[in-house]
C-alpha cells in the first residue's frame, strides 16, 4: 500500500475551536484544523495520517495527510482554505499532469499567498523501469494541477539542452508562487554539475537558471564549484543568498568559499569571501557555513562567519554580518566577545540557523560566554533590531514562562528546535525543559515571543480539550508537538508561523489520537475591512492609502492589505469598495466616488502593468 512520506499516525479533520487546559490558552485561541475521528468534510472517511502543517499569510493551511472509508485509501496533501474543512490538493494514484503517470509519494508542501500548494513527488514506474522519475506540481484553490519541473530524459530545463537529475532537496517556495530548487544536471546523458533553478529567473514563471557550476563567480576571477543544496529559498521578491566554493587557479584553501546575493533582473554580486577584510576586527573571513545566510525582500543579506588573523592560522572568532543592497562590503552585527546584555555575557558563536526578517531583524540561536556562563546556560536566542541593538529573547537555565520549569537546550540540528521570525518582529521557538517534575512526558514545549514578552504556546504533558460542545469536554494530553520553523516568512521555506501571528503545529496525543491545530494566541487582531488608514472609519482616504500602496508588499492585514495575503493588490482593492459600499448602503453613480474610485483604481492598474 503506498503511503505518504513522512506521515504521523491518525487524524480527522473539520474546524472546531479548542482549549488547552493548564491555563495556558484561553478558550477561542486554539482552533483544530483536522482532528481523528472527525471525517473531512463531513464524508464518510476518517483519517489515517497526519504531516506537520504549513500556513501562508491569510491562515490557509496544508499538510500531508491519508484519510480511508474503510475500503478506500486517499492519501496526499491536503488544504484547509478560508476556513473551511481540509480537501485534497493531491493523492497518491492520481495521474500527474505533464507526466502521464500516477503520483507514489508526496512530500514537502508549501503553501503561497493565493492558498496554492506546490510539493515534489515520486511516480510509479511502470514494468521493467528502472530510473525513478519525480518532480514538482503546483495545485490551486480551484483544483488545477500543473507542472513545475519534472526529472525526467525527455524534460529540459528551459533554453537548457539539460535534464534535471533528481529531485531529493527541499523545494523553495516563496509567498508569490515562486518555487526554486538544487539538483545535478545530465546532458547527453551524462553528468553536468550541480545547479539552482528558479522561477525568479525565468520569464512568465518559467523556469530559470540562478547559478551553475563552472560558471564565473562574480567579484572573483573564479568560477562556482559546487552550488547543491547551498542556497536560501527565493526572498518574496526572488532575491536569494548563496554560500559555496570556488575553483580556479588562483584558488586556495584560505579564498575557496564566499557568500553571494542573486537579485532578479541584475544578475549575482559578491557579499563576502575568504580572505577578505572582515568588519570591526583585525581580521580577515575565514569561513562560511550554510544554513546560517539568509536574504530577504529587499535583497539585503545576513550572514553568520568564522574569522582568523591577517597573517592566517586557524579560526579565533566568529560573528554575525549583514550586507544592505547596494551598499558596499558587510558590517559587522556582533562578533565573539561582544557585550550582549548587562549580565556580563558575551557572544560566542551563531547557531544551527540565522533569520533575517524583512524588517531588518536578525534572529540566531547562539552561544554565550562571560561570567558565570557553563554548560547549562550557554545557549540563548538572540535578537538584533534594524537599530542594531541586541536582545536575548529566551536563555538556557532561565524559567520557562507558563511552566514552572526552567529553559534547556535551544540548539540542535532538529529544525523543530529552530526559531522562526515573521514580519511582525514576532519569534517562534521550541525548547527542551529542565528542572523537578520534568520528564519524557512533558520535556518539550512552542513559545511565542511577543512585544517583549514570552507566551507559552503547547507543551508535551498538557491537555487540549477538541471538543466543539462546551458541556461536552473531550481532554486529550499532549504526547508530543511538531511544527514548520526555521524560517523568516521571507526565505521561500515552508513555514508554521505566518505574519499575522498564527502558529500551526502538529501535537500526537497519549491515547493514540493525533491533529493538526492553529493558535492564535499572539495573532493580531483583525482590523476593520477596509480601513486601511486605520481612523476607526471606511471612507474614501482608505482608497488613497490603498493606491499608493498598490503592488507593494506589506505585513499580513496591515496597511491596505485588506485579504492578509501579505501584497497590496485589486482583491484589496475589493475588499474596501465592498466595505464602503455597506457604510453609504447604496452604490453611488459613476459620476460619484464609486465611480471616480474605479476610474482611478483602473488608470492605477494601467499605469503599473
């Protein structure tokens, strides 16, 4: 029986609102997307299985799942869009568009701005096959299935006589529909060296080359060694960061590896190289490390090195560093040594993973020296803000807010155990407790960083009550928790954490039962439709707001973004013409505002397209 990759145990769908006990959420802030024993949609099947959920800008969610009525199987990916129930986008046995071949397996979903979820997959070979062919597919709302890229002999990259290799790395997918991805070339049936594709390079969302191994490095008089699976996923606006090797020449162990930024349009310029001065230190770069770079919409770049003396030798510090577009060479963020708080701690070294929001925030996983700093204590989250300051959001050894325990090991190689930053300058995070009472059971837990504040968001050994009938409680205990992090909302990864604050996450509970669960506990509130001046009134300085922000990005219902799908355009457009009209309660004549406003929003389209 084929299955879904990756998938949890057993799960049911249809939204119903939740309360974790504990004193933790209040009732209201925890919504179940899809919980077992509820059928999805209500249709006779019940789920069999359950992925760690993904959530775009507006709250729609996607997740692998496998539901049966009890002779059939339908295992796939699943959404959950504008609050309705979870359908399938996919299931495994359908006939892949552009392939003429059944889906095998699923994996990895993302979700972009306009609820459509892209994912790679394998297909069934038929009798006497031996090559695996697999690819990438795009489903919309309305059902349409389309191809992205397939591995395939006969599938060529665009303007390439190349096939794609494989497909076994992550599939970058950013909040435009932009999906990106590293693989090994063939041509002629032979290999051809690695490569990243992208629809940001490409025109009309076709395929496109970013980089390719062998060709010249720009700012150097070398040429790109290796670029697999050493690269962020496309920024919202297709900017992406690359950390690699070189090959040339002049090439040596001391200058082999450099970080570069891809901008659509202008082509790839070089961040930073070893053996290049490095800022705010007597110095020079002395080694860089995927994942810790990350690129955002504007194309700035936030990177984490190690770094040795001038007259060379081994590594004697580390630091984090950022480069603005169009601004010359890096600066320094925070370096080995460095003063972070008024405890006397000191940065050590960036963590597993480095974020850089679109707001300019800068968020690690790090390690602490300084006085009284020991094993204990020694890994912290920290926060460095567009002014540069330095704040540590959570610390080993410190009590967990909401748990009478205290904070243990905050980095690991388990992207679980990474923060995830949206454009609120909100953090997600998941840590290991320590401390009396705490066990197996109840030694993991999600927090929410929030205007200062720390809120615990689940933790293992806490109970949710699933039950939509207040006289009726249905308490399940949490037996474990997963959730998408490790990304900025701004990195083409897949993320569990969106710009309004909402935060999906998986929990398997100790009876056997498992869900998938949105909380909106941090989640802004939403504004009043169609108020983008935010003066409490709809009125036709809203529109104003709207069209000067048309066609520009914004942070989930903020500003004239009226749907939360994170971008300024006609659907926000519809979203105050709706609103206005229910305040005059009646449509003006074209020679009206109405009109004028249409007449506007029409020359606003022209002007831009």
């Amino acid at each position: 029986m084929s299955t879904v990759a990756n998938s949890r145990r057993l799960i049911g769908s249809s939204v119903v609102w939740c309360l974790l006990v504990s004193g933790v959420l209040a009732s209201g802030d925890l919504r179940a997307i899809a919980l077992s024993g509820v059928a999805p949609g209500g249709n006779n099947a019940a789920y069999t299985g359950l992925g760690t959920p993904v959530i775009n800008a507006r709250g729609d969610v996607a997740f692998l799942g496998s539901a049966t009525d009890g002779t059939e199987q339908m295992a796939g990916v699943w959404t959950a869009r504008d609050g309705e129930p979870p359908s399938p986008a996919a299931l495994i046995g359908q006939i892949a568009p552009g392939a003429n071949k059944p889906f095998q397996s699923l994996r990895g979903p993302s979700i972009d701005r306009f609820g459509r979820v892209a994912y790679i997959a394998s297909l069934q070979r038929d009798e006497g096959e031996t090559i695996p062919i697999s690819g990438a597919w795009r489903a919309g709302p309305d059902g349409d299935v389309t191809l992205i890229a397939l591995a395939r002999e006969d599938w060529f990259i665009p303007g390439t006589s190349s096939v794609i290799g494989h497909f076994d790395t992550t599939l970058f997918v950013n909040a435009a529909g932009q999906a990106m991805f590293s693989t090994s070339l063939r041509t002629d049936s032979l290999w051809d060296g690695t490569v990243i594709v992208g629809e940001n390079a490409g025109v009309d969302s076709v395929l496109g080359i970013v980089a390719r191994e062998g060709q010249s490095a720009p700012g150097t008089d070398a040429a790109f060694r290796f670029v697999y699976y050493r690269h962020t996923g496309p920024s919202n606006a297709g900017h992406v960061g690359i950390v690699t090797t070189l090959q040339g020449p002049n090439v040596t162990p001391d200058n082999e590896e450099g970080v570069w930024a891809y901008t659509p349009g202008a082509g790839i310029r070089l961040v930073a190289r070893e053996g290049d001065a490095a800022p705010a230190m007597d110095g020079v770069f002395n080694s860089f490390y995927y994942p810790r770079v990350s690129v955002n919409r504007f194309g700035d770049v936030a990177f984490a090195a190690d770094y040795r003396p001038n007259e060379g030798g081994a590594s004697v510090g580390s630091g984090v560093f950022s480069s603005a577009a169009g601004t010359e060479g890096p600066v320094a963020i925070v370096k080995t040594g460095d003063a972070i708080s008024s405890m006397g701690l000191q940065f050590g070294s960036a963590g597993n993973v480095l974020l850089l929001g679109s707001t300019g925030d800068i968020v690690a996983p790090v390690t602490l020296s300084g006085s009284g700093v020991n094993t204990a204590n020694n890994h912290a989250i920290l926060m460095a803000d567009a002014g540069g300051d330095l704040n540590l959001i959570a610390r080993e050894g410190d009590p967990a807010p909401g748990t009478d325990a205290r904070f243990g090991n905050m980095i690991s190689p388990d992207p679980f155990f990474s923060p995830s930053l949206n454009g609120r300058g909100q953090v997600v995070f998941s840590s290991r407790l320590s401390g009396t009472g705490v066990d197996a059971s109840n030694d993991s837990a999600i927090w929410a960083y929030d205007g200062g504040a720390l809120r615990l968001i689940a933790r293992e050994g806490d109970s949710i009550d699933v039950s939509d009938d207040p006289h009726s409680p249905d308490l399940r205990t949490i037996e474990s928790l997963d959730a998408e992090l490790r990304s900025s909302n701004d990195d083409g990864l897949p993320s569990g954490f969106n710009d309004r604050g909402q935060i999906a996450f998986y929990a398997a509970f100790t009876d056997g039962t498992s869900g998938v669960f949105v909380s909106d506990a941090v989640a802004a509130p939403l504004p009043l439709a169609g108020d983008y001046d935010r003066d409490g009134f709809v009125t036709p300085g809203d529109y104003d707001v709207w069209e000067s922000a048309y066609g520009s990005w914004a942070v989930s219902y903020e500003g004239a973004d009226g749907n939360g799908d994170g971008f300024v355009d006609a659907a926000d457009y519809a979203v105050w013409r709706d609103a206005y009209q229910t305040v005059v309660q009646s449509v003006p004549e074209p020679s009206g505002l109405s009109g004028l406003a249409v007449a506007l929003a029409a020359a606003a389209f022209r002007r831009r397209r």
